[in-house]
C-alpha cells in the first residue's frame, strides 16, 4: 500500500514537472521562438499560454517593442572637409524572431552589428553634404537617407529600423578652439582697426575744433579791441564834452579821485611836499594852475 501511494506521489511529482516544463507564457509585449535541439521550430507572435514538448524544445522570448540604439559618436569629415562630431540614435524593432536568431542570436550582438551600421550610414551620407547643410533644413532629409541606409542594412537581421535622428553635431575640440582662436583674432584686427580709425577722426575732430577756436578767438580779440577802441574814442568824445564848460572843475574831480585811491589806510605810507603839484588843491581854495616849465 506504501508502495502504491509512494509511486502515485512520484507520478504526479513527475507529471507537474511535465507539465511546468511544457507550459509557458508570451505577453503582449513579447515574442517567442520555439528551439529544438537547437532548430527553430515556430515562431509564437500572440500572447497567451503556450505549449512545448518538454525537455526537448526551449523557448527564446524575444521583445517585440520599440527598442532604443545609442551608438557611440562618431567623427565625420563633411564634403567641405569640416569635420564633426556625430551624436545620433536609432529605434528598431524585431519584425523577424527566426531570421534575428540565425544572424545575431541575441539583442546585445545584434545592438553591437547594428551600432556599426548607423556610424558607416553616417559617413557615408554626411560625407556627401555639408555644415550648412546639417545646420538646416535639409537635416530630415539626410536622416531619412541615413535611415534608409541603416534600414536596408538591418533587414538581413531581420530588424526593422523605426527612426534614425541625429542628437547633436559638434565641431571637435581641437576645431573649435582653432575656430575660437580665428574669431578672436579677426575680432582683435577690427577692435584695433575700428580703435585707430576711432583716433584718426578724434585727432581730426581736435584739430579742426583747435582751428575753429583760435579763428574764434583771433575773432574775438580783433572784435573787442575794435569796441576797445570804439569805446575809448566815445569816452574821450563824453570826457571832452563834460569838461569843455569847466576844465577846473574837472582837474579838481580828477585830483579826488587820485586822493581817494591813494590816501588809504591799507597803502603804503608816502612822504610828499605838501607845496607839491599832488596837493595843489590842499593850499588855497583857488589854486593857481602849474606854471610852465
């Protein structure tokens, strides 16, 4: 009886491992390839619970998503012999589980074929346009020709590419500091260029502004020394007209005058004949006008 239940329990042990190993699942996001010996035997695209002879087929499990490929960067030289520095990626999915297994076996071998296929695309169109060209418009046109390239390429592996976009494209460093260095010469020879011509107009503008002022100013004294003179020939003309009636009477004025400015406490001391001409008028109310020498 023992015996009995030991070998019933063996057999539905054996059973259950029959039947874990012949049964398994493909998800909506998965594909799979049936092996035998190694052989592919069918190919599973729809999700579900599937079946396998157990111990003698294996399943590989394949994505059937958008996967993503980031290739190195790779340095192109352009038509016009400028050289850049390529950062692109592509998006691939597999359409072919039998065809992916006889040529790259698994994702990572066929990434590293294919890595090698985007930068030789790259080249090879890159290597026919040029910087402008890159820079423009014309960029969707020469990523589709890359993808079209990369795409007849990877359909021996049985790949389809989805898109192939160029993230950045640089100048290399040491072409972009030989650059920087052009610029900064070309902008130091107009900087000094521009500050010479700058001087030129200065020294111009100084010069004339130095003619125009002493013109001015020869102007201006000749003008003053005209109304100097023109002035003095009035005054003289008012002085002999105010003095004509009573020329006493002005050399009187004229003596207070000088007595006012030089009689003053803040002078300088003087000692003078009290008989002289300075103080005629100090003598007698009528002074006797100087006799002739």
């Amino acid at each position: 009886m023992n015996r009995t239940l030991a070998a019933i329990g063996l057999g539905i042990v054996v059973l259950g491992v029959v039947l874990t190993s012949s049964v398994f699942t493909v998800n909506e996001a998965q594909q799979a390839l049936v092996l035998q010996f190694g052989e592919p035997r069918r190919v599973i695209r729809e999700p579900g619970l599937k079946f396998k002879i157990p111990f003698i087929q294996e399943v590989r499990i394949l994505d059937r998503r958008v996967l993503d490929l980031d290739p190195p960067v790779e340095q192109v030289i352009l038509a016009d012999q400028k050289r850049l520095d390529v950062d692109a990626f592509a998006r691939y999915r597999i359409h072919d589980p039998l065809r992916f297994y006889q040529t790259a076996g698994t994702e990572a071998i066929a990434e590293t074929r294919m890595n090698a296929t985007v930068n030789s695309a790259l080249r090879r169109v890159l290597g026919n346009v040029t910087v402008l060209a890159v820079l423009s418009d014309e960029r969707a046109k020469i990523m589709n020709d890359i993808k079209l390239q990369v795409n007849a390429e990877a359909q021996r592996f049985g790949i389809e590419i989805v898109d192939v976009r160029i993230r950045r494209a640089d100048l290399p460093e040491e072409t972009s500091q030989s650059i920087f260095s052009r610029m900064r010469s070309e902008r130091e020879r107009e900087a000094a260029e521009a500050r010479a011509q700058g001087q030129e107009q200065a020294q111009q503008i100084r010069s004339r502004a130095e003619r125009e002022r002493t013109v001015i100013v020869a102007e201006a004294q000749r003008d003053s020394q005209i109304l100097r003179g023109e002035g003095d020939n009035t005054a003289l003309k008012l002085i002999a007209e105010a003095t004509a009636p009573d020329p006493e009477f002005y050399s009187f004025y004229r003596s207070l005058e000088a007595y006012r400015k030089t009689l003053n406490k803040d002078d300088t001391t003087m000692v003078l004949s009290p008989t002289g001409e300075f103080f005629r008028y100090f003598g007698s109310p009528t002074p006797q006008a100087p006799q002739p020498r």
